[in-house]
C-alpha cells in the first residue's frame, strides 16, 4: 500500500491500523469517513507513530484520541 498518496482507501487503512493497535474499544467512535484528505498529513504522523511503538500507556492512549478526535471533519 503507497500511503504517500491521499486516497480514501489509504485513510480507511491507517484507522484500521490505529483502531487495532490500539485496541479502541469503542470502534464507532472512529470511523474513517470521519477523517478527509485535508487531514491527510497530520493523520499518516498518528500513524506512523502508533505503528512505531509496541505499547502505549493510558496518557499516550488518550492523547492520541484526542487527537484523532480533533482531526475529524467539523
């Protein structure tokens, strides 16, 4: 999968990813027809980010929530 390229079906794929590392146990919470292109960018750095690390403490869980949260479409 090219994620160099802002596509729908690319943000569909990161929120699947973020969703399952993370184990998001409210999975409507987010959806990825929530995020659109514009957001592309800051999106792929989650991301990358969450993909990177192996655990994540309750905090970083929640930040980056919230920062998914801020990035959906108003």
């Amino acid at each position: 999968m090219d994620l160099t390229k802002k596509t729908a079906d690319n943000i569909e794929y990161m929120i699947e990813k973020i969703k399952n590392k993370l184990k998001i146990l409210n999975l409507g919470a987010v959806k990825p027809s929530h995020f659109d292109e514009e957001m592309y960018e800051e999106l792929k750095e989650i991301f990358d980010l969450v993909m990177k690390k192996t655990s994540f403490s309750p905090n970083e869980m929640q930040a980056i929530a919230e920062e998914l949260g801020s990035l959906r479409k108003k």
